[in-house]
C-alpha cells in the first residue's frame, strides 16, 4: 500500500465568489418550508465548496409574501411580538393581522431571519433577501433565474 497524497480541503475566499439572484413565488408555499430553503440559499449552503465563516450566497427575491400558507390554526394563533423601547410597551399582532395589512412581508422576513446565523455574517446574508408582498418587484436588471420550491 503506497502512501495517498494529502488533500486539503478548499476554503473559499469572499473574493472567489459569484452571486446569483433567484425569484421565488410564496403562493400557497408553506412559510417554514419556504423559510428554510431561502435561508439555505441565501447563507450558500447549496453550493459545493460551501464554507461556514464566509458569506457565499445568493440573493433571493420573494413575492407574493401575503399569499404564503401557514399549516394549522398558526393564521389565528401565531403572534408577533415586539417591544417600541418604553417601559412596559409591548404590542402584539398576530399572523393573520399582520398577512393582512400593509407589512405582509414581515412574516417571511422574520422567518428567514430566525434562521441565519445571529452575528454580523447574519446580518450580512439577511441584507440579501428582497420580500415584496405583491408580484412585483424592482430588480429586473439582475435578470433573476426562477427557483422552485417544494
């Protein structure tokens, strides 16, 4: 038996990276499975020489954000908290509200946002995310490829 050669795992560097953009349709997706799959793509991990410490991912543009599907009784139940910085000042609205109204997009946005990494590569990789409650969105120029989900 000779002896093998040694090969060294490749760490990318943020310089060798090329980013794609990427449309997902939220109509009638499930938002957690939605939500895992752009976290996904968005932190890189769908790439082969995926490395943890580097931002690596695509930028993904969601639309129809108030037409995604929430499983069970979640539409009624599922609440949002979040605190306005006084004492004591809580407000609350829950998913239905909030898919309802004029922020539709906020319910994908913290999804994702729950999934990537919670320090400044986070933050990082949430910038790449684009929600639009309708089926518009502004980034045409990018020439985004569609991405199914499911």
């Amino acid at each position: 038996m000779g002896v093998q050669a040694h090969r060294a795992t490749k760490s990318m560097k943020p310089a060798d990276v090329s980013r794609r953009w990427y449309v997902v349709d939220a109509t009638d997706q499930v938002l957690g499975r939605l939500a895992t799959r752009v976290a996904g793509v968005l932190r890189g991990k769908h790439h082969p020489s995926f490395t943890p410490h580097v931002d690596m991912g695509d930028h993904v543009i969601v639309i129809n954000a108030e037409k995604v599907r929430l499983t069970g009784r979640k539409r009624e139940q599922k609440t949002y908290y979040r605190h306005t910085g006084y004492t004591g000042h809580v407000k609350s609205i829950n998913a239905d509200k909030l898919l309802d109204g004029p922020y539709a997009d906020r319910v994908i946005r913290r999804a994702v946002r729950g999934m990537l990494p919670k320090n400044s590569l986070g933050r990082q990789l949430y910038s790449k995310l684009k929600v639009y409650a309708g089926p518009d969105h502004p980034h045409a120029a990018q020439q985004p490829e569609v991405m199914e989900i499911g």
